[in-house]
C-alpha cells in the first residue's frame, strides 16, 4: 500500500513536470511572463486584503444599516467568471472567493455550497464577515424578499438566482489600462470550446433568471461568441431580459436590434467609460472611440427618457490620470440624467500594475493625495445621480 501511494505521487509529480515544460513549449515567453504577474499581483492583492479585514472596525457599514434588510447578492445573483468560478458579486468586492467551479461541480451543489452557506449567513446575521466594505456597492432588500426561499438556519436557497453576470468571455475591441496590455480577441478553437458550454452548462443556470448581463470582461458586441450566448437564451427563455456592460462602442440601434431583436429585451445598460475629455480617453482605453461612445450615450439616453431601456448609468475607475475628470464626468452625466458610479482601480495584472502606488491616489503617501480630497469636497458629488465606494466616500469626511 505504502509503495502504490508513493507511486501515485510519483506520477502527480512527472505529470505536472510534463504540464509545465508543454506550457513552456507552447506558449510564448511573453505570455507565460504575463499570466505568472497576473497570479502573483493577485495573491499579493488577496494577502493584502485578508490582512486589511482582520480588523473587525474597518467591517462596519458607515452608513444607517437597517438590521431588516440585507444584501441581495448572496441570495439571487452569481457572477461566472472565466476561470471556471462563480462568484456571488464582483472579485473584489468580497473575501470569500467563490461559491464554487461550474467547470468541475454541478450548478446546484455550486448555489448551495459551504462558500454559499457562509456567506448568507454572515449577510443575514448583519456581520458580512466575508465582504470587501470598502470597495463594494452593497444592494440592502428587506428580508421579506428572501422568507420564502431561503432558509437562514441551513443557509441554503430553494431556487436558483434571479440574476446571473456571465464575464468569462475575455474577447474585447479595446484595452483599456487598467484591464490588459493589448486587444485580445477569441480565436476560432477558442469560440468554439465555449459555445460548447452553453447548452450543458449555461442555460441551466438560468432556470428561475429574470435577468442575464454581459460581460464585464470582455465586450459582449464585439465576440461571435456572446452573441450566440444571447440568441440561445432568447430562444430558451424568451421572457428574460438583459443587462448591457459595455464600453459603448459598438452599444449602438443597429447592433441592439440585430442582436437582442428588440430594444425592449434590454433591461438597463451600463457603460464603462472612465474620462470627459477625449484627451484622457485616449490615454486610458486604448483603441476605443471617444466619439461613438458619447454618440452612443446620447442615443441610450433617448431610450431611458422614452422608458424603453429602465436605466442606465455610466462607469469610472479612478486612478491618477483621470481624478481630475470625475466632476466634469458626472456634471455632463446629469445633464442627460445618468447615474455614475465611481470605484477605484485595482491591481488587475497589467503592466500598470508594476506602477499602483504611482496612480493610487486616494492614498494619504500620494503626492496629489490633497487634490483628490479637495476635489470630492464638491457638493455636486451629494447630488442623487452619484454613487461611489466607501473608501472614496471616506476621502470627503
């Protein structure tokens, strides 16, 4: 018995020699050098983190917390992400990781997890011992939504989520900075494998959904295989409707129609966009279209004013080269009354990286730190089409 096992780990050992030298066979220097960043950026990021949240104050909402609301997310939303997890919100935004790999486990094993379990109970219990309170934008309900599927002492649902984020594809038109070094676009093999996993995988998801978004990593007007995504779930589920993240490019009538059928499968749109001038634009979404997006936005805006599309609202990931934009941005948001939603860069595993401390400038050790906070002083940054993170929110006090 003793021999067999060490045989086992004997092959385990050869087979990931055997991985690593194909990888190196394979694919190109630049590449390998780029996804070893990207894994080492995150777990410097996830180590700084877990260490931030072992102080119990920092956990406590700055804000009037209702004990007979919740967040919804842990409840009704999961996020799939390109490396087989899914997520009950944004990455950053909480500390528990994953609720499970929908690549490895079947979707009702992953919805109902001990991840799942533990996360609904500390939300439940008003401790959110699991969440990122500085860089999330909680979503309080009453709990009355949640009495009659979620049972609080097992911390399991009894139906499926009602909304669920795909941002597993990554082919995009543009790079901005902070997301990728260069334009990367699926492949003929690549699209294929993933339209692979939208019948057995993805549509069943789906089940008891009112609403799907696309993508939040990738463009969802630019990639044959998120359109075909959104086709196969009309036919399925004709009655769901759609959430758009994009950033405006292509989001324009002629592609909404071809693509959804009818502007009215579009629920709300969400555009990131991240400067007001096309200068800064320019320097931060590389190979982007300053003047489609912002004809885009004018149209978009026509269709929210008619009540064809409920809402949409406009993103900026703030960071040293454009800060000086965010009162510009939301001014002009609010002319054509557009929610703006303000959060601050993070390390995602680009080249900008290798420079954060440079760009954090909501950091007390950056030079410009004084401007920022001079800046948030404004009051038009109380007015209601304005929304930010609690750490930019902590810069105004």
């Amino acid at each position: 018995m003793k021999k067999a096992l060490n045989y086992s780990g004997l092959l385990q050992m050869k087979i990931k020699t055997f991985i690593k030298r194909t990888i190196k066979a394979v694919l190109p220097l630049r590449t390998i050098l780029f996804i070893q960043k990207s894994i080492d950026n995150i777990t410097l990021e996830k180590k700084r983190r877990l260490n931030h949240y072992k102080n119990k104050d920092i956990l406590k909402f700055d804000m009037n917390y209702d004990k007979s609301t919740v967040c919804k997310y842990p409840f009704s939303f999961v996020e799939i992400c390109a490396d087989g997890s899914v997520k009950p919100c944004c990455g950053y935004w909480n500390i528990i990781g994953q609720f499970g790999k929908y690549l490895y486990t079947n979707f009702e094993e992953i919805w109902n997890s001990d991840n799942a379990k533990k996360m609904r109970k500390s939300c439940w219990a008003g401790d959110y011992d699991y969440c990122n309170l500085d860089l999330c934008f909680p979503a309080f309900v009453s709990k009355e939504n949640f009495k009659s599927n979620y049972d609080h002492k097992r911390g399991t649902c009894n139906t499926y989520p009602n909304k669920v984020k795909f941002a597993y594809d990554k082919s995009c038109n543009v790079n901005c900075i902070m997301c990728r070094d260069e334009v990367i676009t699926n492949n003929y093999k690549q699209t294929e494998r993933l339209d692979s996993f939208v019948k057995p995988l993805f549509l069943p998801m789906l089940k008891d959904a009112k609403l799907v978004e696309l993508s939040g990593y990738g463009e969802l007007f630019a990639s044959k295989h998120s359109i075909k995504l959104i086709k196969e779930i009309i036919k399925v589920y004709p009655e769901i409707k759609f959430a758009i993240h994009s950033n405006g490019i292509l989001c324009n009538e002629k592609n909404c129609i071809d693509i959804f059928g009818s502007i009215e499968k579009i629920d709300n749109v969400n555009l990131s966009i991240h400067a007001a001038t096309k200068e800064t634009y320019e320097k931060i979404v590389k190979n982007g279209n300053f003047a489609a997006c912002m004809e885009n936005i004018k149209w978009l805006s026509l269709q929210k004013k008619l009540g064809t599309i409920k809402s949409l609202a406009l993103g900026f990931c703030v960071h040293a080269l454009n800060y000086r934009e965010m009162k510009m941005f939301l001014e002009k948001a609010i002319l054509l009354d557009i929610g703006v939603s303000f959060w601050l860069y993070q390390p995602w595993g680009t080249n900008m990286d290798e420079n954060y401390k440079n760009y954090s400038v909501w950091d007390i050790n950056h030079p410009e730190y004084n401007d920022i906070v001079e800046l948030l002083k404004d009051p038009i940054f109380n007015d209601s089409h304005c929304s930010m993170n609690k750490m930019l929110n902590d810069l105004r006090k």
